[in-house]
C-alpha cells in the first residue's frame, strides 16, 4: 500500500450522482483524495445463487439458523430481524437493477474517476449493531466471500473497506457471550481452543460477577483498572480470555480467506482492510489489533470526536 496522506470521505453512491460539482469542492478547500463509497448495487445471479437465505424475505426459520447463538441456546436479539429481511443475503440490501439505486454505484465510480481521487468500496459483513450472522457458518463466508469478490472487480475501484466485521457491540451484553453452535464448536477445535473450557469459565465468571458489589467495581474502573486487571482480582479462569482470543482469531482468519479472494481476483494490488475498534474496547468485538496485519493492508479506526467545546 502506498504511503502517503489520505483525505477521505465516506458517501453514498446517490449523494454523488445528485450533487454534481460536490467532490470537485471537497477537493478544492479540503484537499480530498479519496471517497469510501457504499455497496448498494443489484447482484448478479452467479453471486445471488451463493446467498444461504430461503428467499426475500427470508423466513425466520432460516435466519435464526444463521445466527449466533447465546450460551442459553437462544437468539442475540430479534429487534433487528427487520433489517434481515429486506436484504439478499448477509449484509446487502435488496437492489433492483435497472433502478436508480441499482446503477447509482456505476455513476458514482464513473464521476470519481474523472474526478480524480482514489476510490474504495465500502461493504458489509457479518454484524448490524446487534445482529450478527454466525462467522463459523459455511454458507455465511462463501456468501460474503463472493459478494466480496464481486465488489472488488465489477467496479472501477482502488480498494475495499469492509465494516462491521465483528461481535455485536460490546455494550451488549448477551452479544459478549456468543457464539457456541455446532459451527463454532468446530471452529474453536480447530483453532486449537476447548470450547467446553471457554463455556465452562464463562459461567463461573458469570457466578463470580454476580457476587460483586456494582458500586465497588465502578469505583475501581475510575482508578483505570481494566478488564485484565479486574479479571485477574477475581482470578477468572483462563478459559475467559481463551473465548475472547478464540472470536478473534476466527474472524482474523475469515478476513485473511475474504482478503486473499480479493487479490486472487482483482490483483495484489487492490487494496483491503477493515475498521477496527480502539485497543481497549477492540478484543471485545473480536478484533485484535497485534493480527490485522495478517489480513489488511490499511485500518479505519473507529474514533469519535467530541462536539462540545
């Protein structure tokens, strides 16, 4: 990846078909170079063939099978089911071809182009906010995987910039316990980690939590005591961070596939990588900011800046 200052935006694929002279602004009193456009285009039948829903919309019975599943067994959350069903498959949105959000990602890519300024394609993964589709899942990957694939070589674009691809947020807490199905069994044994040990630890540390005062443990966050520190004070068995270490090397290894697929397809030189959360906050998504290098060329880091003066 070439090193040099970046000056991006993110955009939809419509604001820059309605707004002509928009990017040419930006790039004149802002110096942008790059724009980070969302995927929101029809999908050809070769890629929609791979999509593991039953239909549009998809029934329910198909997509809890999909999902992560708690350590009870049950569901992440339903609220989102919606979302679900108003895409093809994980992660992308029903598009008509032929409409006017079926063929805006085409003008788009053609305006930036003239423009200029380097192009990279924004796409979905595995996680809404809370929903989230099983990483361990067969069918999920080779259905991201091919939309992925799709992306990076019908369009004109320098690189892609993959979001959500993690474990529910983790001010969530039933999305910090999942997931443990048939799938994810699999994978934890071939990642080399005990699946039984993980769940085992999991629900003691819950027991252990339960019996601690909520006042005294907000008191000891203030003093900057992190998870580490608060799991070695209550001497948490290492199966905890074995879970935590197990998620994100599976969606560490998901990525490299989805990477390698890329470039296989589009050439070394297409561009890949992915937002990631900040370091303190990051294992608890899943994602491990000392392995992004095994997968991304570039990482988008999930920093809010505060408006208030």
């Amino acid at each position: 990846m070439a090193k040099r200052q970046r000056t991006g935006i993110y955009l939809r694929p419509e604001v820059i078909v309605r707004n002509p002279g928009y990017i040419e602004a930006l790039q004149e009193k802002l110096g942008l170079n790059l724009v980070i456009i969302s995927f929101a285009a029809a999908l050809p039948d070769s890629v929609l063939a791979k999509s593991p829903f039953d239909g549009v919309p998809l029934s329910d019975a198909c997509l809890e099978g999909l999902l992560i599943k708690h350590l009870d067994g049950g569901v992440v959350d339903p609220l989102e089911f919606d979302n679900a069903r108003s895409c093809v498959g994980p992660a992308v949105k029903a598009s008509a071809e032929g409409t006017a959000e079926g063929t805006a990602v085409g003008s788009a890519v053609d305006a930036l182009r003239k423009a200029g300024v380097e192009i990279w394609m924004c796409g979905g993964c595995y996680t809404e906010r809370r929903l989230m589709y099983c990483p361990s899942n067969p069918a999920v990957n080779d259905w991201l995987e091919a939309v992925h694939v799709h992306s990076a070589t019908a369009y004109d674009v320098d690189g892609l910039d993959i979001t959500h691809a993690r474990y529910p947020m983790g001010s969530f807490p039933r999305g910090l316990f999942s997931c443990t199905c048939d799938h994810c069994r699999t994978r934890a044994r071939e990642l080399g980690y005990d699946m039984d040990e993980m769940i085992a630890a999991l629900m003691s540390a819950r027991e252990r939590l339960r019996q601690i005062d909520g006042k005294l443990l907000s008191r000891a966050c203030d003093l900057g005591m992190g998870f580490l520190d608060v799991a070695q004070a209550l001497d948490l068995r290492s199966g905890v961070l074995d879970w935590y270490r197990f998620r994100a090397d599976l969606l560490t290894e998901n990525l490299r596939r989805f990477s390698r697929a890329v470039k296989s397809a589009a050439g070394e030189e297409m561009l890949f990588g992915a937002d990631i959360h900040p370091a303190s906050l990051s294992l608890f998504v899943g994602q491990d900011h000392a392995t992004f290098h095994k997968f991304a060329d570039f990482a988008s880091p999930l920093a809010g800046v505060s408006a208030t003066a």
